[in-house]
C-alpha cells in the first residue's frame, strides 16, 4: 500500500456516478466495478484491513492507479461496466460461464423469405429470434412452422424479374406439399408474407393471436361454402393449439417482463432468466458465475440482467426480481412481488435456479470430492456461527441400563466425515447411579485433559447429545482445564432437534433440509450407535460374568479369567476339556462340564 497514494487518488474522483478501473504496477487492468457514487465505492475499498475478504485486501494490494468514467445515471454505468468487463475480462472480476453459442431462428431478409436456424448473426437486416437456451424447443418451433406454414427451403433468388422470366422449376418440395412453389409464381408473394408475419407472432409468443386469426378464416370458409379450404385450416389450428398446450402459459395479462432469480455460495453463483411475451415463457436460461471477490448477490444479479437482456434483445419496462434492485431509471422498474401471479413466476425461476445449482455442484463434487468437503464446512461455519471452518468435530454421547454399566462414546469427524480410527469408549470410573449430568462431565474432562497431554490439536467443534444440563457439565470440565475458550460447543436436545450454546437460554432452530443439521444429526446417531454398541457389550459381560459366579466352584477371580479368554459364554459352552484346562484346574474344569451337562 505504501507505493500506492491512494488518498491523493480519492481527491480527483468526483462524487458522481460512473465506472471505476483499478490498475496493477505493469499496467495491467485488474478490476471494473461500477458505483452510483464513484468517490465512496472506491474508497470503501481503503478501509481497514481487517474489515475486507482476503480476496479483496489481494486486489487492494496490487491496486498502483485508479481510472473512471463519469456517465449520466447508475442505469448508464451499469452497461457500460458489463461492456467493458466482457471485453477485457479483468482477473479479479467475476467469470459469466456460458462458452456455449446458442442457436437463433432467422427470417432472412429476401423475397419469399426462408426461416431457419443459426449460431451466427449477420447484419444483413434479416429478423432474429433467440437466442434458444434449449436446442430441443428450438427444433419443436421449427417443426411447428414447416407442418403449419408451406415455406421454401431452397436459397434460389427469387427476384420477380426471375420468377417472371421463367428462370426456376418447382422441385421435389413443391411435389410432396412442402412448398407452395413461388419460384415458378403458384404461389403470390402477399400470400406467403401473411404467413411470414403469421410465424413472426408465434415467434414473439403471440400464438394466441393467430389461433384467433386462423379460426375466423375457417368461420369465414365455412360461411361460403369452400370446405376444402376450411379444413386445410382446420388441420393447421389444431398444430397451433397442440403447440400452445405444450407451452408454459403464464396469464395473458402478463407480458413482456423478464424475471430473474440467484442461488449462491461461497464460491459461485447462479442465475436464472424467464422472458415472457404475451401470457406465455418464451425463453429460458440460466448462467453459471464464478466468484473472484466478496461480490453480493445484488451485484451479480445486476450483471446477470444487463447479460441477459443484451444476449435476448430484451425491451421489456418490467423486471421481476427477488429483492431490491438499487438502481434507479425512469424507463425501467424492478418488481419484488408479494403474491399473485408474477409471484408464482419468480417462484418458479428460483425453482430452476436452484435445481440447477444442485446438479452444477453434484457434478464439481463427484469430479473432486474435497470440493464437497469445503462447501459443507464453509455451510456449517455460517449456520454456527463459527470463528474458524469446524475441520474437526467430537459428538459425545452416554449410555446406561438403569443405572448399570454407564459408558461414554465419543466420534471424531474430520471435514465432515467419519474418522472411525479416532472413536473412544470410557468406562465410567468416579459415578455412582444414574448420573447423566456427572458421567458427561467425567468423559469430556477426560478426553480433554488426555488431548492436552499428549498436545494434541483440540476439535474447532464440540457437540453434547442432551440438552442445557449436558451441556453444562460439558462446560465446567472445560472450565477446569481452562480451554472454554478456546473451542466451540453446542449441544442437541433429541426432540426438536433444538441447538442450545453455552448460556444462551434461547435454542437455535436450523432448517430441517440444512446439511448443517445433517452432518450434526450424523455425528449424534453415530454417537448413540456407538455408545449403544459398547454398552450392549459391557452389559453382556456382566450378565454372562454373573451367571458362571453363580456357578459352585467358579468365583470371580476364574469368571474374569474365562471371559477375558473365551470373549463369551457361548464359546466357554463349547470348549473342550483340553482347551478349559489352558485357564483352569482339573476340578474346576469338571465342574464346568458337569454345569453345561457335557
């Protein structure tokens, strides 16, 4: 920062709105924001240190000369910095994935003019629809146009000095019905611009229009008696009406907005756009942004817009969007809706967005498994509010059978999943009964005091299965060792899945779908399967070490020294005499024969 005066650069930056460049010492542009007030974004970025991301203090570091540009209104900086980050693609601005090129359907601009489709836009004057996010619905719009409109396919310049002159011959297509032969003039020019203008509204979501249009020519057929001609457009209304039964029809009231929806994380974004024309969804797309700063999701759903609606040719006035836009422009208005149908739209977009966030990260995982890792620790660290990402978690849980053979379990997670090696049983040594509150403070007083032994690195996390009393016999063993501070713990009641922390009265409720109430539901019945486990097995024990004591001639000293080799009744039932002999004297060893009837 010292070879940086950016003080004196703040000077010379008007209070206006308009477009800023931050540059490195090689002359490199490294960043392009925008800001309603240049002068206070840019110097909120030469605030203390420890108030930035890292990401960003790394841009402040290498920031060695600022530059602006002063528009008119936020709406003009807002695309002017979407025009200059897509032609210069700055480091530490944020990446729009989308390295596809979509297809667009065309009418070229000729006589008789042909549509079909392409990934190339020419200015030639030629009308453009698109661009067609699903390739699919592209198609589907193609296939309703050649079964509902005769159009020509051929590339033949159909000039009326040509057609007049005898140039062309019908071919193949205007044999089979696929084309009214206008080359050879079978078919006049008015006629096939009606249909063209026709197509034109079915593209800009007006079918609705011609539905209504081609049932008054089958009216007007009829009323004259020219059935042939009325049932030619028969066939074709009920192609339009199938086709608009398959659209997603929104309300015909609604038209021409665009609504778009964002779902983020740490690392990226998503974003997904709606354009509705005439009561009906007639584009579709979601994007994919990869963070590089701290950016809000106002920030890269504001750039999301200006992408969007450049890349569709967008002329809507409406905008629904999921929460407040700050920018202000008397041509265009951001809608927040609270109900009704353009409530429903926005729903339905965060449906999508969301969805397809799902499936991007599924993927990212599956190829690289420590992503997911990162993504639950980071979810976790926020939902906790942790100081430091929970890399290691300890889930403690008791166990005991009416007050008898209370045992402790304690698992170890590390980046939220299971470490088995590291799972620990405690026999309870210094309880009497059953004293839930006593034998958790003994099992965490022991476990910590060993780890500060032995200088182990103590868990980010510690989670108590039980409620505020756990929890507080948790707290004064840690107290005792003097590391209370040093971790986090929380504990879980088992009804309502209530997280309670250390001398909070009130619980925290996480969503019931969170995978932070996920991993810590996991980590709690992997405690309990373990616990149980253990303690079934001691439980045993003592029941199988009671019945050989009640056998004459067995005492205790000679029970312990049987289960310690035998491991079970069961296997002392079927052991021979040459094996008892191992671990016991000759009357003994007759006298368990006799007692097992051998």
């Amino acid at each position: 920062m010292s070879a940086f005066d950016h003080k004196k650069a703040l000077a010379d930056i008007p209070h206006k709105p308009g477009v800023y460049q931050y540059w490195d010492a090689e002359g490199t542009l490294i960043y392009i924001g925008k800001a309603k007030d240049l002068r206070n974004r840019v110097g909120s970025y030469f605030i203390q240190d420890n108030q930035l991301n890292g990401k960003t203090r790394v841009l402040v570091s290498r920031i060695r000369k600022i530059t602006f540009t002063i528009v008119d209104t936020e709406i003009d900086a807002w695309l002017l910095e979407n025009s200059l980050i897509k032609k210069h693609q700055p480091r530490y601005n944020i990446m729009l994935k989308d390295d596809k090129t979509y297809p667009w359907i065309i009418i070229k601009k000729e006589p008789f003019p042909r549509v079909f489709w392409t990934r190339k836009m020419v200015k030639d004057g030629s009308t453009y629809f698109g661009p067609y996010a699903s390739v699919g619905m592209m198609h589907t719009i193609l296939d309703l146009i050649k079964e509902t409109y005769p159009l020509r396919t051929c590339n033949l310049p159909l000039t009326r000095p040509n057609i007049e002159g005898g140039k062309f011959k019908v071919c193949l297509e205007y044999q089979i019905g696929n084309c009214k032969g206008p080359c050879q003039a079978y078919q006049l020019e008015e006629d096939y611009n009606q249909n063209i203008e026709e197509i034109k509204d079915i593209l800009n979501g007006k079918i609705g229009n011609v539905i209504k249009d081609v049932k008054q020519i089958i009216k007007n057929a009829v009323d004259e008696l020219n059935f042939e001609y009325a049932h030619q457009y028969q066939k074709k209304l009920l192609v339009l009406e199938k086709y608009q039964s398959k659209s997603t029809v929104v309300s015909s009231s609604i038209t021409n907005i665009d609504v778009v929806s964002i779902a983020s994380d740490e690392r990226y974004a998503f974003v997904n756009y709606l354009k509705i024309m005439n009561g009906s969804i007639i584009q579709t797309q979601t994007i994919e942004i990869k963070k590089r700063l701290d950016e809000t999701d106002e920030e890269l759903l504001t750039l999301a817009i200006t992408e969007f609606r450049t890349k569709f040719n967008s002329t809507s006035k409406e905008i629904i969007v999921p929460f407040e836009i700050k920018l202000s422009d008397a041509g265009l208005k951001f809608t927040v809706p609270k109900l009704g149908e353009k409530k429903s739209l926005l729903e339905l977009s965060q449906k999508n967005v969301l969805f397809f966030k799902k499936e991007k990260l599924n993927q990212y995982e599956k190829l690289n498994p420590d992503l997911r890792s990162e993504r639950i620790l980071t979810q976790m660290q926020k939902d906790l509010r942790l100081t430091r990402l929970p890399h290691h978690i300890e889930c403690f849980d008791n166990s005991n059978f009416q007050g008898k053979y209370p045992v402790s379990a304690i698992v170890v997670f590390r980046d939220a999943k299971p470490s088995k090696k590291d799972y620990r049983h405690f026999n309870v040594k210094t309880v009497e009964g059953p004293n839930d509150f006593a034998t958790m403070e003994e099992a965490v007083y022991r476990r910590y005091k060993r780890m500060l032994e032995e200088e182990q690195p103590l868990p980010q996390l510690i989670i108590i299965d039980g409620g505020k009393g756990q929890l507080s016999s948790a707290m004064s063993s840690l107290k005792k060792l003097g590391i209370e501070k040093q971790v986090t713990v929380i504990g879980i009641a088992k009804r309502l899945e209530e997280l309670y922390y250390p001398g909070d009265s009130f619980p925290l409720y996480l969503d019931k779908k969170s995978e932070t109430l996920k991993v810590i539901q996991q980590l709690r019945d992997e405690a309990h399967r373990f616990g149980i486990t253990f303690h079934r097995k001691k439980r045993d024990q003592g029941t199988l070490k009671t019945e050989l004591e009640s056998i004459e001639g067995i005492g205790k000293t000679t029970a312990d020294k049987l289960l310690r080799h035998f491991k079970s009744v069961k296997r002392i039932k079927e052991a021979e005499e040459q094996e008892l002999s191992k671990v016991l004297n000759k009357s003994q060893v007759k006298t368990l024969l006799t007692y097992f009837n051998k």
